[in-house]
C-alpha cells in the first residue's frame, strides 16, 4: 500500500499507514488461518503522540506515513476523533447510536518530568490523566494497574494488555488508549432462525458454526453489491437521534480460497475501505452470516520496521518529552502492544481495543570488569611475528620461590 504525506481528502482521519500496518499483519495471519481483528485508528493516535515528541528526520519520517504536515495537523486530528465520539456521552435513551468511548492515559516515571509544550499536548490534546508512578521499585504493580485501566476503559473485554517484565528501570513514560464500542443492528436478527451450517476453512476442511439470517421473508432487502471477485454486504447499526451513522462492512470473495487475492487488493488501493461501494437494497436467495467472537493481539514495532518506518524506535530525536537536555537524547519507542477484541451476534456488535506505546531510555553500555583475584594465566607474546616468549600462572602473587 502506497503512502503519501498529504492528507487523504476523502477521510478527515487518515489512517492510511495504520491501515497498510493491520493489512500487511492480517496477510501473515491469513496464511496461518488464525483470525484477526485490529484498529487502525488506536495506533494512529498512538503514532500521534510519538509524533509529538519528535524533531528532526525522525519528526519528518513520522508525518510522511501518518499522511499529515505537520504535529498541530495531527493534534487537531486527535481533537476531531475526540468531538465524533462526545455526542455519544451521558445519553440514556435506548435508541440512542452505538455505545463509544475513547480515553487515553498516561503513566510517567516520578524520576522524570514531562516538557512543558508536550505535557500540554498529552493532557489537552489527548485530554490523557497523566500519573506519577515508579517503574524502578513497582513494575508489576504499573503492568497492573495499566491493564486494570484497559480492562475498565473497554468494559472488561481488553486484559492483560501489558505483559509482566516489559517494564522496567529503563521505562520513562506509557502512553495507552482505550476504545470501546457496542452497537445494535438496525434490525436485529431473530436468534429463532439461527442455524448450524458448515464453513470452510482454508485448508479444506469444514466446520460447524452458527449462522443468522433474517428468516424467509421475501420482502427482505438487503444493502449488497457484487464485484468481479468478490461481494459487499452492509448492515447499518441502529441510530435513533444520533447524527452519526454506523455500518459494518463483510467482504465475501467469491472463491473459497480468495481471501488472499482480496487482501492485495486492500493493499494496492489505500482507499479501498473509503469507497461506497455504490450498494443496492437487493432481495438475496440466500442469506447467512456466521456469529464470531474472538480476540487479537500482536506487538507492531517490527513490522513497522518493515515498511521503513525506524527513527522513533531508535534514540536521538524524540528530544520533546522529557524535561531533561541530557537524557533527551537517549529516548525511544521500545515497545508497541496492541490488542483488539470484536463478538458480532442477533443483537449486534461489541468491539474493543486499546494500544499502549512504552517510552524508554537507551540502555547504558554496561562495561565489563576484569579483578584479577584469583589465579590466572600469562603470557608475553611477540606480535609481530607471533612468537610467544613467556608463558606462566599465577596461583599466588605473594610466593616468591
């Protein structure tokens, strides 16, 4: 997938590398036939912020895969993501839109002090509640505490987030979102008519799931459009006075074993999930969507690597988050942990998922000792010619025999 440092007009929000990054990770699980589910947007605003305590090449690499020009771009961004979901807050009615929250965090070492101009960023842009912690005396505690806040944050879906031992002495700052959604279908699907039918793995064997449909109505229409290799289906989430309108989306090759040619697709067309589709209300023959529930999680530094996106994951220019000119410098992104959970059932759908980024400072070279304090070999060697002239031990330098 191609990227590009301007903005994707089509989109306010472009997630463009973030989308590429899920993709390229999605093909990898494809070939292993595991399922899969991630959010491009969690780890834009992640990248966002790493962004935003950045300077120089590192600064320029940041902005050119996050499609944006410059960090008040990105930061106004993050606000919009932030006014799209407030409308949702405080409303009780049940026909309301989907449920959807999205908080961020923030865990910083007692050790260190945050420079002015990005603890602004972090707490107004991000409006992230930053504490004060001890990473050297208390890391299991933080990985605790950080995962209890995901759990929390995303209605006890996302946990164990942060695995025990990813921080330590070296950790200066966690920076974590969470985002929760729970949506209802417009019309909902009649558990009454759910059936167990067959689905077909990859590797050619067949399993059985259960599948919803929306009976036998023949005035039944359905929002669908097919493609030369594939099919599009979109059921729209109940909105009631919600300005906003959600849909999911399913993608159905027409080939058993097409998911694979469907994927490069995505890949090669960076705005293959903007487009409309120009869909239709059509009667279908048949109708039948399996109900899933899973879970998914990797560690994304590596294939950022990957699509040479570097700089903020070595130290020397993210000088902007630590008040402290000589430890500035030494500043990185270790880690980057993102987990996501969806279930999609009669009712509807419930999906959550939260990214933590782990600022650290590099590791100090450890110089090695050497005590001769016990006994020892020697020799006295000619260099040049390799002639060695003595060769001894010593056991005890106090014998003198």
């Amino acid at each position: 997938m191609e990227h590009s440092s301007k903005s994707n007009s089509s989109n306010h929000f472009n997630t463009n590398f973030c989308l590429a990054l899920t993709t390229q990770v999605l093909e990898n699980e494809a070939n292993k036939g595991t399922n899969f589910v991630a959010s491009p947007l969690s780890l834009h605003v992640v990248l966002s912020l790493v962004a935003a305590g950045s300077t120089g090449r590192t600064l320029e690499q940041l902005l050119f895969f996050l499609g944006s020009q410059s960090v008040d771009e990105l930061s106004l961004l993050s606000s919009h993501v932030t006014s799209l979901i407030s409308p949702n807050e405080g409303s009780e009615s049940p026909r309301s839109g989907p449920l959807l929250s999205f908080v961020n965090g923030a865990w910083l070492d007692q050790r260190y002090n945050l420079k002015p101009s990005f603890e602004a960023i972090v707490k107004e842009t991000y409006k992230a509640e930053i504490k004060n912690v001890d990473f050297v005396a208390k890391a299991d505690e933080i990985v605790d505490e950080v995962n209890s806040w995901a759990e929390k944050e995303t209605e006890g879906l996302i946990t164990k987030l942060l695995p025990y031992g990813c921080v330590d002495f070296h950790t200066v700052l966690v920076f974590a979102n969470a985002l929760y959604f729970k949506g209802s279908w417009d019309k909902q699907f009649d558990t009454s008519n759910t059936r167990t039918r067959n689905f077909h793995l990859l590797n050619g064997q067949t399993v059985q799931v259960p599948f919803m449909t929306t009976g036998d109505n023949p005035f039944e229409r359905h929002l669908y459009k097919c493609f030369d290799t594939f099919k599009v289906l979109k059921i729209p989430y109940r909105s009631g006075q919600d300005s906003r309108r959600f849909s999911m989306y399913f993608f159905l090759p027409n080939e058993r074993d097409g998911i694979f040619n469907l994927i490069q697709k995505v890949k090669s067309n960076p705005n293959f999930l903007d487009e409309q589709y120009e869909l239709t209300k059509d009667k279908l023959t048949e109708f039948w969507i399996p109900k899933f529930k899973f879970s998914f999680e990797f560690g994304a530094i590596e294939t950022m690597h990957k699509m040479g996106l570097k700089l903020p994951f070595k130290p020397g220019e993210l000088t902007e988050v630590i008040d402290c000119p000589i430890l500035g410098k030494d500043i990185f992104v270790s880690k980057v942990f993102h987990k996501s959970c969806i279930e999609v059932n009669e009712e509807g759908t419930e999906a959550a998922t939260s990214t933590a980024v782990m600022f650290e400072l590099q590791r100090q070279r450890v110089y090695p000792s050497f005590v001769a304090d016990h006994p020892f070999l020697f020799m006295i060697r000619e260099e040049t010619h390799g002639i060695v002239f003595f060769f001894g031990a010593v056991l005890n330098p106090l014998l003198d025999s």
